[in-house]
C-alpha cells in the first residue's frame, strides 16, 4: 500500500502555500492599481496581512514577486488560448476571443501582464517573448492560409502586433466600462484581417 504521508501537503505546507498564493494575489492588485515600481514589498505584505520577514521567506526581492506574478498571468493566458481548438474555422477571432476573455476575468492580472512597463523588465522578458514568438508563429500561418500579406518581416510585424494588443487589452482592463466584450474582440478581428483601411 502506498504511503500517503510521502506525497500529501501537511498543514505547514498548506499554510505556506496559502500564504504564498495571497501574497501574489495581494502582489497582482497592488501592482495593477499602483504599478510594479510605484508598490512597496510593505504594502504588499500588509494587504496579503503577513509580517514583512514573511514576505521575504518567499521572495528575496519584488523583481522575484514580479516575475512570479507574470508567469501566473501568462499561465492563465496560456490556459485560455488552449480551450480554443486549432482547427477552428476562425482562428483569429477565437485568438482574440482568448485574450479578451483571459482580460475580463482576470483584470488584474491582465493589468499586469499588458504593462508595457512591466515587460521592459527583466522578468517581464520571458512574456514579452513568448508573446512576440506566438504572434510571429500565427502570422506566418496565416500567410500559409491566406489570412495575411506575406510581404513584410514578419518579426517586426508581430512586435508591432504585440504592442498594439498589449496597449489595447491593458487599457481595456483599467476601463471595461468604454467597450463591451464583443466589441474589443470583432474591433481586434476586422483590425487584424482587414487593417483600417475603407472597406470597398
């Protein structure tokens, strides 16, 4: 029989998994509502309601909550954009339709992760790369479908893409009440597919 003792939580690992887990809760709101640089370790410490030390058991710096904080946002994202299928007769809206999704139920988070700020950082480099790797990935099938031109670089492009959709996401996050859901997601549809240009 196996013994369960060797791989169940006991109470002090539960409690310093609770904690942790509030403290990047606690570490995500304070970093959307006052910015990574602008947030104290004491303040986050003091709305998680643990000692400062406590703090620092866990994270030996901000940059380690921050980087923490990102990889959980991007892990959501990650998790959102996998419900959708890939042979889907829309990939584009329904990429879209992930990234609005993941931005409407995760506000802080998505605040986080869509700082333009926050992925000039060190920690911040990861996402930013994983994020430019997957557009450049998506563009170049959709040239191979037809979707999009094939004609421009398509590193650049995807950087472009990235800092169009994290400005937009971020800023829909701070203001969902200027916009429904729908209408981010078909206005970053038609935008991506047709670009602004006058429809003839």
């Amino acid at each position: 029989m196996k013994d369960l003792s060797q791989t169940a939580p006991n109470a002090r690992q539960r409690s310093q998994a609770d904690t942790r887990n509030r403290l990047l809760e606690s570490a995500a709101q304070l970093f959307a509502q006052k910015g990574s640089k602008n947030t104290r370790t004491a303040d986050i410490a003091q709305e998680a309601q643990v000692a400062i030390g406590t703090l620092y058991l866990h994270f030996k710096t901000k940059d380690d909550l921050l980087k923490e904080v990102l990889k959980l946002a991007l892990t959501r994202l990650k998790q959102e954009i996998a419900k959708f299928s890939e042979e889907s007769d829309n990939p584009i809206g329904d990429k879209m339709a992930a990234l609005v999704t993941f931005t409407e139920h995760s506000p802080p988070l998505a605040i986080v992760l869509f700082d333009g700020g926050n992925l000039a950082t060190i920690p911040g480099k990861e996402v930013s790369d994983f994020l430019t790797a997957s557009q450049e990935h998506a563009l170049l099938e959709g040239v191979a479908k037809g979707y999009y031109r094939g004609d421009l670089n398509s590193g650049l492009a995807a950087r472009a893409m990235v800092g169009s959709l994290t400005q937009v996401l971020w800023w829909w996050a701070k203001n969902p009440e200027v916009a429904t859901k729908e209408e981010v997601i078909n206005s970053l549809t038609v935008m991506r597919l047709e670009g602004l240009g006058p429809r003839y």
